[in-house]
C-alpha cells in the first residue's frame, strides 16, 4: 500500500496588516505633531533713553529671554548654562575680544542672569560691552501735568 504524503502548505505572516498600521500610526504623528521654531526668542526689551547706535557686522550678540536662555548671534543654544554659552562665544570667534559684545535682555529676566553673561564677557576679555534698551512709548509716561 502506498500513502501519499500531504503536501505541506507554506507558513508565511501576512505583512499588510502591520504595513497598514505603520502608515496610520505614520499619519497620526504627522498631523499631530506641531512644529515651532526653536530659534526665536520672544523678550521685551526694558527701556532707556538715549541715541540709537548703528549696528555693526562683526559683533557678537547675546540675547536673553524671560526664562534665562541664551540665543548668540540667532541661534539657540540648547540649555542655560554659562558653559554652553562661553563655547558658542567661542566658537563664534571669540579671538578678537575688540569686537562689540551685546547683551540683549528681557525686562523680566533675572539681573543674575545678565551680571553673569557681563562677567563671562569680562573673563573672555571683552572690553566694548553694551546693553541693548528700546525706546519708551509716549503714553507710557508715568509723569502726567494735571490742570
């Protein structure tokens, strides 16, 4: 007697499921996500009065925002440490200590905060420092004439 032998079926995992799963998931973090510019920072500059100086082109600028972190020249740094600040300054070419430093501050951020990018600009060997203040509106005026 002969027995025929069962042929036996190819056992394969069906991908389509799981490539349809992926694409929605895919979907799902693309309209979900929301995507913001991390390199502007939002201040408010605390006023003075005084002349506006013209900008120049070879100038190094530090900008602090209400939270304490640092932008040099435009670009973000990633945390609020000095260290991190004193190697974008650096790294910008902090070798000719004759150019302008600028320290642009939020009015409500920490005076601690812009004494220490003040100091480490001392410690680099920056001697032209200026502080950047904006203009006071009219309207602003807290001394007002009564009739």
């Amino acid at each position: 007697m002969q027995f025929k032998r069962q042929v036996k079926a190819e056992e394969s995992i069906n991908l389509t499921p799981l490539i349809d799963v992926v694409f929605l998931l895919l979907i799902f973090f693309m309209v979900s996500t929301t995507f913001t510019k991390e390199t502007h920072l939002k201040i408010d500059l605390p006023e003075a009065v005084g002349d506006l100086q013209p900008t120049l082109v070879d100038q190094i600028e530090v900008v602090v925002d209400a939270q304490g972190g640092f932008s040099v020249n435009g670009r973000a740094l990633v945390n609020k440490q000095l260290a991190t600040l004193q190697a974008a300054i650096q790294d910008i070419g902090a070798a000719d200590t004759s150019v302008p430093f600028i320290i642009t501050g939020d009015a409500t951020t920490p005076y601690q905060t812009v004494i220490s990018v003040m100091d480490l600009a001392g410690q680099l060997g920056f001697a032209n420092l200026s502080l950047t203040t904006r203009q006071p509106e009219e309207a602003d005026s807290s001394i007002r004439t009564q009739d």
